[in-house]
C-alpha cells in the first residue's frame, strides 16, 4: 500500500526532557520569551541556515566567536535532551518489512541544530533519508505543498503511495492531504497501551481523528 513513509521529528519520533526557555537562559543569560519573536522568525525561515542566523540577530552585542560557542554549547545541550519515543525504531522497522518501502524524516528547523538532534538519535541507522529544512536540500519549511513535491522529485515518490505521519495538524498533515499523501496525525506517549495491529494503524490513516499512540504497541 505505501510505498513511501515520511515522518516528523519533533513530537513524533523523539520528545525532549528539558525546557527549552529554560535552557536558553542557562545559556544566553536572557530570558526567551525577550526574544522569542525574532529568534524563532531566524530559526524557522526558508532557505539554508545554520542557526547561527538567530544568535547574531539576538546578540549582535556578542563577539563572533562568542556566537559560535554559545550556539555550540545550545545545540550540544538540546541535542542530549531529546529522547526517542519507546517502541519508535521498531515501529519503524515493521512498517518497512511490512510494506518493503521507503521511509525518511522532514523536520523544520537549521541545519546544525535538528541534525545534532538526528545524530543523537541515530536517525540514519533507521530510515533512508532525512532532512533539516535549513540543509541545502531542500531548503524549505513545512507546511509546503512544493517542499513535498521536491521530495517526490529526489526520491521518486507517488504521492498515491505516500504517507505522512507527524503530531502537528498544521505543518504536516494539512499540506501532505493538499499535495494528494495519505496522511496519519499521531500523539505519541509512553502511557501502557494495548496492542495496534498493522491493520488498524493502516485504517487510521484514512481518519481524521489524531491517534493516541504508544510506539512498541504496534504489532503485525
């Protein structure tokens, strides 16, 4: 049936175990909510990007070098509190003996920033491509109906035969339906859950209920 799997990253395969205001000011020594507006604008845009973008904006008082570190020292400490959901990696293998297709991750974000994250997970190991909408390809943020059609063109995947699953309706489950995927809106936790079997995961993606999921109760 599906032919292709693309999934989210952010609070889909992974959560994280800090605050993220909280850290910034570990590390910047002001408080997010201070920046919040023109960091996010500077870590969310289209185009490649670094990160580093948002700390000169934000800091522009602090010295090159300082930036640099401070970004470092920020990605670094995000990238150790993030956590992969129970069960996430052997869904994923299931999925990809079941249906014999591809599967890859979209996540938002820069370059450097999501793919510390990607590498602290060891996302590689387990899917066949990923992407930071900040690498040079594909440069692009979700939502985006031609961001999905780049990845069609790269990897040569029949929207027919698509399927998206991510945690947020906005960015990647309303422009995956406009761009003609099947698509699943899913609440990962790591609450005990009765067994999912295959079938029924494959019938939820025809709903437009978001489905409570526990990662390890899928089963074939």
């Amino acid at each position: 049936m599906f032919k292709t799997i693309v999934f989210d990253l952010d609070g889909t395969i992974c959560h994280h175990k800090a605050s993220y205001p909280k850290m910034f000011f570990e590390v910047f020594g002001e408080q997010y909510n201070k920046h919040s507006n023109t960091w996010l604008r500077h870590m969310l845009h289209n185009g490649e990007h670094s990160g580093l973008e948002a700390v000169q904006s934000c800091f522009p008082q602090m010295k090159q070098d300082e930036q640099t570190k401070a970004l470092d020292t920020f990605t670094r400490k995000w990238a150790e509190a993030q956590a992969p959901y129970t069960g996430i990696f052997e869904a994923i293998s299931l999925l990809k003996a079941n249906f014999h297709c591809q599967i890859g991750v979209m996540t938002n974000g820069p370059s450097k920033f999501q793919w510390a994250v990607m590498n602290k997970l060891g996302i590689l190991d387990h899917v066949d491509f990923a992407y930071a909408s900040g690498d040079v390809f594909p440069a692009e943020c979700k939502p985006s109906v031609p961001l999905l059609r780049k990845l069609e063109d790269k990897h040569s995947i029949s929207p027919q035969t698509a399927l998206f699953v991510g945690d947020n309706l906005e960015k990647d489950i309303k422009p995956a339906k406009a761009a003609g995927w099947h698509t699943l809106h899913v609440a990962p936790h790591e609450q005990p859950s009765a067994d999912l079997p295959l079938e029924n995961f494959t019938q939820a993606t025809g709903k437009t209920d978001c489905l409570a999921i526990n990662w390890s109760s899928l089963t074939a």
